[in-house]
C-alpha cells in the first residue's frame, strides 16, 4: 500500500464519533454538490511535508459521517437514518492512509468481514477486502457503487490520488487530519458480467437515490493503518443507512 489514497470502503457498532468532529471540521451549510477539484501530481506534492507530520504521529483516530441538507448525521448505534435525497459522505482520518468503502443493498459484506482476516493475496475465505487493489471500482464522483456481480462485491475510492483526477474526491487538509467528501446523488448497481466475443459485458442499472427501491444500505469501511496484512478490530467501522 505505497501510495496515499482514501478508498472509500466494523466489527462493532458504532455510536459517535470517536474524537470531536467539529473542532477539526466544522459543517458545510448544504452538501453539495459541489465540483470534485482536479489533483494534480504538483498539488499533492506541495502537501508533501503536511502529510509527513500527520504520517508520524503516533495515534490513530478516524470518523465516518454523512452530511445531508444542513445536517452533519452522526451514526447512532451504527445506524444513520436518512430522507431518500442526496447526501454526503465524510470521512475524516489522522493520518494518511486508505480507506476502503463496500456497499451493498444487504447485510453479506457485514457477514463476511470481522477482523483476523488476511488482505492480500494469502487469503483464505473470500470477502470484500480481499487483495484490495484488484477490486477498486470508481465510475463517477456522484455515483455509489454496489456490485452483484462477484461474491464479495466491489469497493470504490475516496482517493488522494493524481490518477484518478475529477474522479478524485473534496478534500480538506490540515495539522490535524484530512477530510475526505464525496457527493452521492445516483446508486449504480452491477448485476451481471458477461463473456462476449469481443470482451466482458457488465449489466448494471443507475438510479437516482431518489428512485432507489431498498429501504437499506450496508457500508463497511476498512481503513488500513497497520503495516501488516490483516485486518484489525480498529479498522472496521460497520454502518446501516436506513431510508425513511
């Protein structure tokens, strides 16, 4: 895991905010949507020493919580209750590592990930974060993904990443942690890979949220702070978005 990336995909439920969110960030009035900044290689190298002193402190904090309308929603009892409408996601770290985001429209991911689990290609039991970096799906900074496609589902990323450009997502740096937000207004839905004669066809559908059928979302976020390839208790956050 050598570049610096925040990839959008717990163990245990989670009931508020681990350090103050305001303090470090404060609340948007509305949540979005707003244009992705383009990052350029210059630009995240002109962050480079902030980035370096926030690697080196010792503690590890992060925090995941959505803002929608004028309200930062905090998960209460690892839950986050919803209108149907757009929303955005934040997720605020103190250090710069990754962090991956698996969705799905039932609780299979939330079965299949629990801490011991391997995350690279020594794995045994195949779940969602297996080899992390074969499963990166980002369509669109819009766009949630939830993938039917395979047995483990797709992540997608909230990336520091030049690569990804408009892809990327709004961030927000500072000499505490890094801020990541990413407009959600449309959930598109892989159903379907098929074996063509001139390649692999996918089958998805894309829907506003507004349209979006299942009253529930099941997010898992791992974000992989430890050097080793397992997965720890601390890495896991687990969340259901109901809609109501």
């Amino acid at each position: 895991m050598k570049r610096l990336l925040l990839f959008a995909t717990v163990v245990a439920s989670v009931t508020g905010c681990p350090f103050p969110l305001q303090s470090i960030f404060p609340p948007r009035a509305t949540s979005g949507p707003t244009p992705t900044p383009h990052l350029t290689a210059t630009a995240l190298a002109k962050q480079a020493p902030l980035l370096a002193t926030l690697a080196a402190q010792s503690d590890f904090k992060w925090n995941v919580s959505i803002v929608q309308g004028n309200n930062v929603i905090v998960a209460k009892n690892g839950e986050f209750q919803l209108q149907r409408k757009p929303f955005t996601f934040r997720i605020e770290v103190s250090k710069p590592v990754e962090v991956n985001l698996n969705a799905l429209d039932t609780d299979d991911n939330f079965l299949k990930v629990h801490s011991g689990l391997a995350t690279d290609d020594r794995c045994v039991q195949v779940h969602p974060f297996c080899s992390l970096r074969g499963m990166q799906m980002v369509i669109a900074p819009n766009e949630l993904v939830i993938n039917k496609e395979e047995p483990y589902g797709g992540n997608q990323a909230f990336a520091l990443d030049p690569d990804l450009g408009e892809l990327g997502s709004q961030f927000t740096i500072t000499s505490n942690s890094i801020v990541f937000e990413r407009y959600i207004s449309q959930i598109t839905i892989f159903t379907q890979r098929l074996k063509t004669d001139t390649g692999t066809k996918h089958i998805f559908t894309k829907v506003p949220i507004e349209e979006f059928t299942s009253d529930k979302l099941y997010l898992v976020f791992l974000a992989k702070h430890r050097s080793i390839n397992i997965i720890n208790e601390d890495e896991l956050k687990k969340f259901v978005v109901t809609f109501r």
